[in-house]
C-alpha cells in the first residue's frame, strides 16, 4: 500500500474513533495529546500487525524453503506456497480463523484475544493450536503433491 494511502487510512481511522469516542471527550483537557494518543496508538497498532504477519510468513516460508529441502527443486516459489497458505487459512472455520489472524497477523496475545473476544485463553490455544495443525498438514500435502509432480517430469 502506497504511503499516501496509509496516512489517510490512518487519518480516516483516528477521526472514526474521535467520533465514537466524542461523549467522553473532556475539552477542558489537552486535546492535541488526547487526539495524538490516538493516532500513535493507531500506528503501533498498524506496525504491530504488520510485523507480526511478515513474521509469520517469514517462518513459513524459512521452514519450506525448497533450497534447505534437497529432494525439492528450487522452482518451488515462496509466492505460490504464501498464496497457498492463505487459502488454506481462509479454509479455517470462521470463528477459528479469526482467532488464528488475531494472533498471527494482528500480533495480539492470546490474553488480548480472549479478553477481545470474552472467551478463555484456554480456548484461544485451542484454537490456535487446531488451527497450526490444520496449516501443517496443509503444508506437507501441497510440498508431497509438488515433489510427485517434479518426479514425474
């Protein structure tokens, strides 16, 4: 995303809250720093997202990098393997799926998520884990799937 594009979204995001938050507003405090805690809290949050998705793409792609797996040819490519792994999430059930990017694109702790989501934590590593099995498997059938196409060319 553009730079432009994300300075606006930013902007579009803060008056949003400014605007659901504006009953509690006491103007006979400092304005500019209750408006700028918004905005910071904003790109912590955005940058914290962002990094933790990266993170865990990174992972992914380090633990099936065809050049540390002898057996595969190198024309496995990290962009098939993210396009694959995202659709194999997008086949999580919903509610698991949204836990599942709570804590691995969003960065939020399993804490953060329960108490977001008034469920245990308990069931979020549940979730969590059921989610990382079902990817796993994933994984391992699409590199088995592309190794037998290899052979058999």
């Amino acid at each position: 995303m553009p730079i432009g594009e994300d300075v606006e979204s930013c902007l579009q995001e803060v008056f949003i809250k400014l605007w659901n938050n504006r009953s509690n507003i006491d103007l006979k405090q400092n304005f500019e720093a209750y408006l700028f805690k918004i905005a910071r809290n904003y790109v912590v949050d955005e940058l914290r997202k962002k990094v933790a998705k990266d993170q865990f793409l990174k992972s992914i792609s380090e633990k099936y990098d065809p050049t540390k797996q002898p057996n595969l040819d190198k024309e496995l490519d990290y962009l098939e393997i993210e396009q694959y792994l995202l659709s194999l999430i997008d086949k999580l059930p919903e509610r698991r799926r949204h836990i599942f990017k709570m804590s691995r694109f969003e960065g939020y702790s399993y804490r953060e998520i329960a108490r977001k989501l008034a469920i245990s934590e308990n069931t979020v590593d549940t979730q969590i884990r059921k989610s990382l099995n079902f990817l796993r498997k994933g994984i391992e059938h699409y590199v088995s799937f592309i190794f037998f196409i290899w052979l058999m060319s």
